[in-house]
C-alpha cells in the first residue's frame, strides 16, 4: 500500500513550531470596538467623529467632506446605510492589524475595511462598493476566544495555519480540520463561503479548541506542479495524511488542550481519508465525517458531471469535450488496463500515476469498519458532490463496526454545509453563507458527550 511509506519516515520528520504571536482578547477587543464606532458613526453620518479616529496622514489626505461625499454617492446608488454586521479583524504580518466590516444598505450588502497603525488609529479606510467581506456567524462569539498563527510542516513543506483557543485555564477538548480535495486555504474559503473558519469560530464559541490550516496543494501548489509534471512520486500521503499527523502532534504539546480529547474533523476528502488518519492514530478520542465521499473519488467526479450536465445540450462544444475528456480518464484509473506506465496527459488533470493508484488502494469503508474511533457523520441532503449513495455506504459500513457511530442528515444543507432551496449548483457558493448553526450544535454536543 502507498501509505508504508509514510509510516517510514514519519517518526524522523522535522516539525517545525512556530508560534507568531498570539491574538489577545485585550488587543482583539480594541479593534473590534474601534471598528464597530467607526461604521456606526459613519451610518449615522456623524463623519467629524469618524475623522477623529484617522491617523495624521490619513486625515491630510481624506477630509471629512471626502468621507461625507462618498457615503452620500452610495446611499444614492444602494439605498439608505440600514446597519453594520460584527467586523472581522485579523492581525495580517506584513500588514498590521485590519478590519473588515459588512455593512447593510437597503439595496445591497458593501465592505469597509480599515488597516490600524501601531498607535490604534486608522491608517488606511476603503468603502467597497460591492460585497466581498466575510459574514461573522452570529452564533460565533469573537470576544470567548483568542487566535495564535502557527507555521509547522515537513523540511520545504511548511504550512501555515492557526489555533483558536477559547479563554479558559482549564485544558480543553481540540479538533483539527481536514480539507476537501482541491488547493484549500485555512479558512476552507469557496467563493464567499468559509467553511472552516465559520466550523472554528462557532467551536471556539462553545470551548472547543480548533486548529485549522494550509492544504499542501494551496500553499505549494508551484511546487508541486513541477514534481509532477517530472513524473516525481505524489499520494494521498502527500496531499492529505502526512499533514494531518504532523497537526496532531503540534496539538499534543499545546498545554491548554487536553491530549486525551483530540478529535479530526474531514470535510469531503478530508472525510474520506479521516477512517485511516484515525487507523495511524489511534489515541485521537473522534472522527467527524462532513460531506464525506464512501464512494471511488474517480465515481464522485463521474457523479458530479452527470449531475451537472445531464444533458449534453447544456454545453458548448469546448465543455462537451472537456467533460467528456475527464470521464473517459476518470473511469480507465479504475479499470485493469490502468497501471504505473500510464502516462499522466491520459489521466484526470494530469495527476501522475502514482497518485491515482493510492486512492485506488485505499478503500475507506474497509478501514473504517476496522477502526475503533468513535464516529459521527454529517451530510447534508442537497450536496451533489458527496450525495446519498455515500451515506448509504457508510451506513452500510457503520452497522459491521464496534465502535459508536452517529449519524444525521439535513434536508436544506449544501456540500459546504450552507442552507438553500432547490436542486445545488456550484453557483450558490458565490452566495455569501455560513455553516447552519445547528451543524456547529450537533459536533459541539457530540465531542463533549461520553463516548
């Protein structure tokens, strides 16, 4: 199995543990405060306030007269300024801390982002005549929990990612998200959707640490187009598990997470490949299934296209072919004539061999059924890309197992785990949304329950 490999190496990897800083309660509440004055004086067009808070040269380059014609321009084109959504504030390296601020007019949703200087004061404001800010859940509590950024990883391979830990002296339960397939960033971003951070902030809300991360193929992704375009050896080990492990042992030496209530949470792929991180790591207390796909990867995306495109009128001759294209290579890496010499241009997306005989040798409801690690899966009733015939099979797996596994499906909820009406396209994730609260409710009630 390709896996072996792994098991090889993995004791003599280098983890490197970096912590930048961490985001205090104190500082984070003076910004988010500053914030919330700001669009609140601004909707209340009292702009000689919000100039009081510019920084000297931000005032000699925007008067307050500035401010006042270009709030009055929107309002002109999006209605009345109605309200503000609770801002989004990050401390960014290279950048300080900044601010970004939803803001609701009565014709629309716009952004206004501000970046602070070392003194507190505004030094950069923006009013964005579009949507483009995240949503803050509103059952995510910001003030309950701090971030801390960490960088770890392999020698060459290092990822960054981020721990939210909720304010308490007590040791606290832990979950590690694993991603879909796909160039993923930390927050699980797709389109306005951020999957992973809303699953972190809501967690964190209800004293559940979350650490959440860089995919390898997102912060590599040059990297890794070259060694395979060399032929050079890629696997799931690569892409998804080697990764993994190195989250959990960073976890293990955190002193405010208790090392006996580690659990993994895998989206999608993550899901799918959760049954054998679990296999390797035996001590983690749980593994949370989200939109986990039971079946062949190579099947899922035969599954998709007919989904999307059930009739072949619905493309242009360039989609037809492409489509047409990525079946044809799907279906052959599953039959006999497919082997290590097949050339990866005849291959889905020109993925080397290898990589492709290690999703074939891993058969995920096989390890499952073998894994005593407490389960529970989520799926939502809508998402195309892991669909019922995938919970069917875990179903099926969950009955020859010893170990609890729970179970629960919701009717409205897409693949990201966000609510809608109708038949989901891949349209709705250019929607802003967040994760149904009653997702973050069922993994929170679950994780602290006995097992």
């Amino acid at each position: 199995m390709p896996y072996t490999c792994y098991m090889r190496y993995a004791t003599s990897l280098f983890l490197l543990t970096i912590a930048l800083g961490s985001f205090t309660s104190k500082a984070q509440e003076k910004y988010v405060n500053t914030s919330n004055r700001m669009a609140r004086w601004m909707q209340l067009h009292q702009f000689d306030s919000a100039h009081h808070c510019f920084s000297l040269d931000l005032k000699l380059a925007v008067s307050v007269a500035q401010i006042e014609q270009q709030v009055s321009q929107l309002e002109s084109v999006y209605g009345k300024w109605e309200t503000n959504r609770t801002p989004d504030v990050e401390f960014i390296p290279s950048i300080g801390w900044r601010s970004t601020i939803p803001l609701v007019f009565a014709n629309n949703l716009l952004t206004m982002m501000l970046t602070f200087d070392s003194n507190g004061c505004v030094s950069n404001w923006m009013l964005i005549p579009r949507f483009t800010a995240y949503l803050i859940p509103d059952y995510a509590n910001t003030f309950t929990f701090t971030e801390t950024p960490y960088t770890f990883g392999k020698p060459g391979w290092q990822l960054n990612g981020v721990l939210s830990i909720p304010n308490s002296s007590n040791k606290m339960p832990a979950a590690i998200i694993i991603h879909d397939s796909g160039p993923i960033d930390k927050d699980g971003t797709v389109g306005l959707v951020r999957m992973y951070k809303d699953l972190a902030y809501g967690l964190a809300s209800k004293g559940i640490c979350v650490f959440r991360y860089e995919k390898r193929s997102y912060a590599h992704g040059n990297k890794l187009f070259m060694q395979n375009y060399q032929d050079k050896p890629y696997t799931l080990a690569d892409e998804v598990t080697d990764d993994a492990s190195l989250a959990i042992a960073l976890l293990k030496t955190n002193p405010n997470i208790d090392t006996n209530q580690i659990y993994i949470i895998g989206h999608g792929q993550g899901g799918t490949m959760a049954p054998y991180i679990a296999k390797q790591h035996p001590e983690i207390a749980g593994m949370v299934l989200l939109g986990a796909y039971a079946r062949p990867i190579q099947q899922s995306i035969i599954d998709q296209l007919n989904y999307l495109y059930p009739d072949s009128s619905q493309l242009n001759y360039q989609d037809y072919a492409y489509a047409t294209k990525l079946k044809r290579e799907a279906a052959y890496t599953m039959s006999k004539k497919f082997s290590m010499r097949t050339p990866k241009d005849s291959l889905p997306n020109q993925i080397t061999a290898s990589y492709w005989i290690s999703v074939n040798a891993y058969k995920q409801t096989e390890v499952f059924k073998q894994v005593q690690t407490p389960a529970l899966i989520l799926q939502g009733e809508r998402d195309y890309q892991a669909n019922s015939t995938d919970i069917a099979l875990w179903q099926k797996a969950a009955a020859l197992r010893t170990a609890p596994t729970q179970f629960k499906t919701y009717p409205t909820l897409n693949h990201l785990l966000v609510a809608g009406q109708g038949p989901s396209k891949p349209i709705e994730y250019q929607t802003q949304g967040n994760v149904a609260e009653s997702i973050i409710q069922q993994i929170s009630m679950w994780m602290q329950q006995p097992k």
